[in-house]
C-alpha cells in the first residue's frame, strides 16, 4: 500500500512541478491531496495515514486574490489580479448556523450579527462561549470551540470589488453590519488598542479596547 501512496505522490508531484518551480525541493513529500498546493492539509493527511510528517520548509501559504477586477490605474491590482483563485462556490451554507470558506477552511458563526456591538473583552468572552443553541447554531459545537478571529482571518473574507459591505457578492451570511468588526488581535505598540476590520470597505485599524464594535466568531485554523 505505502507503494502505491508513494507513486500517487511521485504523480501529484510531475503536476506540480508542471504548473510551478515552487516546489523544487528534493526534500518534499509533496502535494498529498493533488491540489497543487503544498500546504497544512498535505500534512495532516499524510500524518494521519503514515504517522510521519511532510517536511515543514516545503509547507507555504499562498497569498489568495483581492477580488479586485476592475483597473482604476495604470500597474493596479485590477491589471494584475495576483494571488491564488479563490474557489467556487466560495463559501458553502451548511444549514446548521455556520459557513464554510473553501478557500481558508475556516467555519465562521452565519449570524455576523449574534451580539450587536460590544468592547473587546466582552467581544472575546462572547466568541468563546458561543456554543450549539446560540445564535441560530445547531452544529453540535461546544463553549470553548469557538474565538474571535484574528486579524488576517477577519480580513480574509473581505472583497475589494465590493463595498458596503467588502465581502463577496451571494455569500450566505447574514447580519452583516457596514461597520467595525473586532478582531482578537492586540497593536504592539499600543497595548491598550486592538486591531479592527471596517466591512464597509475592507480597512484594517486600531482602536481602544473599550470601544464597541461588532462580533465575528470563527472555528478552525489549525493549518
């Protein structure tokens, strides 16, 4: 059986190399699921069949796309449009009170807006105490498996064609709110604020901890 893994592998590996020299490392595994992106899922089913991990330097984490099409200047991202396609459907409804994003993985709370606006503490205390019952869930989830989102986290789902708000035209949520959303991210050089996501138009900033903002909860991102 390891044979035969190890020459779907090899496969997967041709594909790859075809479509990028990103992954000229001999040290390699490589890409396990043939998705032509070596990353965190690579490892985890690797590591659950085998029990032996995919050499950590070959693991990366593409930059995805803006969403931006339209060019408003010469050299601007709407010309270039790099990053990684986002997938489609992007987001799936799971009819159980969450959403899955195919392209993070991650599995956010429907209901962008559960709690109306909070302060930062509160923000986080709400986030991890969220559980099945709550907020229109019926997933099954447990207090403690859910968190706020961290900052690139929150400003993944934002799409820069959009405004008002800057996600993605025929995502399911719903709530969402044209307006400040808390991330759990503290500002280095100014403990006492915290990182935000403005849904009106995809702007990252800062503001006291005690400020009132919106609650976003997130599941997973283990890899």
């Amino acid at each position: 059986m390891r044979l035969k893994f190890m020459a779907t592998i090899t496969l997967c590996l041709l594909l790859v190399l075809v479509a990028s020299s990103s992954f000229a490392d001999p040290e390699c595994m490589g890409d396990v699921n043939c998705d032509r992106i070596v990353d965190g899922r690579d490892l985890a089913e690797f590591a659950n069949d085998f029990g032996e991990t995919i050499c950590p330097a070959c693991i990366t984490a593409p930059v995805a796309k803006t969403g931006q099409t339209a060019s408003y200047a010469t050299g601007d991202d709407g010309v270039w449009q790099m990053g990684v396609d986002w997938p489609q459907p992007r987001f799936i409804d799971n009819h159980d009170g969450t959403v899955t994003d195919n392209l993070t993985g991650l599995r956010w709370l429907k209901n962008a807006n559960c709690y109306g606006i909070r302060n930062w503490a509160a923000a986080v205390t709400d986030a991890n105490n969220l559980n099945s019952g709550e907020c229109g869930l019926s997933d099954g989830s447990a207090a403690g498996e859910w968190r706020l989102a961290n900052l690139k986290e929150l400003h993944s789902l934002t799409d820069f064609s959009n405004y008002s708000p800057a996600l993605p035209s025929g995502h399911p949520f719903t709530g969402v709110q044209s307006g400040y959303y808390w991330s759990s991210n503290t500002v280095a050089s100014y403990t006492d604020n915290r990182w935000y996501v403005d849904m009106r138009n995809g702007i990252v900033y800062y503001y006291h901890k005690t400020n009132p903002y919106y609650v976003w909860p997130v599941r997973g991102g283990l890899d």
